[in-house]
C-alpha cells in the first residue's frame, strides 16, 4: 500500500475541507449569508474520501474552513481519529488580500482555536484560502507566525488570474515574512514544461488536465526535480450530485467539469505515489522538528 511503501520520497496528499457553495468560482452568485440555509454534502464527501485514504494506507492533512468545523465538529473529530492531520483553512474562505489584518487575524486565531479544541492536537499549518497570499499579502505570514503556524501551504508559483507568485521557490523552504523572521513553506507543485509552470498540484487541474500529463509532472517533481509535491483536494470534487448554481461560463467550467471522473483519478493515483501528511513529508525534509511529524497535544 502507498502509505506503507519503502523508499521514495513522502509527497503530502491534503484536502481543503469545505463545502460546494463556499468555492471562489461560486461567490458571485452566492451570498455567505445564505451559506447556513443551503443543502451541505461536506460531512458525506469527506468520508468518502476518508474511507478512499484509509483503503490505501494513507495519512492525509486536512485543512479545515473554521466555518465547517464549529458546524460539524463531529467531522473534525474523526478526521483526526482517523489519525489524519488537521490544519487551518482559515475561517470564512476569504481572499486573504481582501482583509485587513486585524479580520484575518482574528477569523484565524478563531479557527485555529476551534479546531485544536476539537482535535485535541496543536494545529501547525495553514492554507489561505484560494492560496491568496501573493505578493501584496506577504504580511499575513507575520500574522502566522504571531499566531503560532509552523508552516503555512498558501503559495503557487505560477501566474494566474486570482491567485501566485511566480517567481516564487518552488522548494518547500524557511521563508522570510516582511518582518525578517522565518515561517516554513510548503507551496503548491507545478512541473516545467519548455521553461513554463504548469500547475499539477491538483484540485481543478487534476480534474481538467488529462490524468496521464498529471501523472507526468507529478512523476518529474519526485524524479527530476528530486523533491516532495504537494497534492490537494476539495471534498466536493468527487461530488457530480451536487446543485447546480448560476454563475459565467468560466466559473462554470472550473467548478463543474469532470466531477464524475475526479473520484476515479484519484483511485489511480493513491496508489502510484507515496503519500503521506504534509508535517511528515516536511519532518522528512528537515524543515520540522521530529515531534512535529506525529503532532501532540494543545500546549
């Protein structure tokens, strides 16, 4: 099984916990007043792929929306007795550079705090979300550190239309926040194609791109590059039952395509890689204590 298997390098498989109506694509046409009243399908996604993880031997960590857990606190729970690691995803799936720091960093501290009391473990990482820490919200990692983080997952190093910083390192690396301290880094895995980035960390790439190039690249930040990838995966992307809402042809195009393909695809993948939780594959790397790999109590 992946999880068990010698040798080769620990890739982080994580998952971005949180519902279909709470996504970037779908804010237009959704109000996060009406999140409360809407149908949620993220406890049942989420154990779908628990139960996926669990087939294979593998532990994952699961960055959890603060929004989600103080609502299925339930969830959270057997996440992590699942003995899958829990991380943040912040608290209301805003832009990070849409906040003031003093709101990012009290919805922060408010989700983190929620969920170390629901897991009983002190929670080390953070994903922003729609990995919106680019360039002009470098100061959330100072934020992060304050806050306790040891490592934030928030960077793609490609361009794009929401989101990256291009030049970005793409090694997993002890970055340098504004305030000259240092917070780990593990950003999001793009492989190189003729000098260009190409993103194939996952999410709506692993549902739009071929699997075979997916694979490819994946295969070429392990081989080539010699270093660990970070895969992720929206519990709701291996649900094609899920309502249909209104948006442009573009949202539309992201947020539905291939949502019957995606639960098969990662069928394929769990077993072609080893995987395991992103504090392990950083541990793994050096870039956090041995303690960290295994998590510990709230202190």
């Amino acid at each position: 099984m992946s999880g068990d298997r010698p040798g080769g390098i620990l890739n982080a498989f994580t998952v971005d916990v949180e519902d279909y109506y709470q996504v970037a694509a779908l804010a237009p046409a959704v109000a996060r007043s009406s999140w409360a009243q809407r149908e949620s399908r993220v406890e049942r996604n989420t154990d779908v792929i628990l139960a996926l993880l669990a087939d294979h031997s593998v532990r994952g960590t699961f960055f959890v929306l603060g929004w989600i857990a103080e609502r299925h606190p339930m969830l959270v729970k057997r996440i992590a007795a699942a003995g899958h690691e829990i991380a943040c995803h912040g608290f209301s799936h805003q832009p990070v550079y849409t906040q003031a720091p003093d709101e990012f960093r009290e919805e922060t501290a408010r989700s983190k705090r929620v969920l170390e009391d629901l897991s009983g473990t002190a929670v080390l990482g953070y994903r922003a979300a729609s990995f919106s820490i680019i360039r002009q919200s470098l100061w959330a990692l100072d934020e992060l550190i304050d806050l306790g983080f040891q490592y934030d997952s928030s960077i793609f190093p490609i361009r794009h239309d929401r989101y990256g910083i291009p030049d970005a390192d793409p090694r997993p690396v002890a970055m340098t926040a504004p305030s000259g301290r240092s917070l780990v880094e593990f950003p999001m895995s793009a492989a190189s194609y003729m000098g260009v980035r190409v993103p194939v960390s996952g999410g709506g790439y692993f549902r739009l791109l071929p699997y075979a190039l997916t694979r490819a690249g994946l295969r070429q930040v392990n081989e080539r590059f010699q270093r660990p990838f970070a895969f992720y995966l929206h519990p709701w992307e291996i649900d094609p039952g899920q309502p249909r809402i209104r948006v442009g042809w573009l949202s539309r195009f992201r947020h539905y395509t291939n949502l019957d393909r995606c639960e098969m695809r990662l069928r394929r993948l769990l077993p072609e890689f080893r995987f395991g939780t992103m504090r392990a594959a950083l541990t793994a790397l050096g870039l956090l204590p041995a303690a960290a790999a295994t998590g510990g109590p709230v202190v």
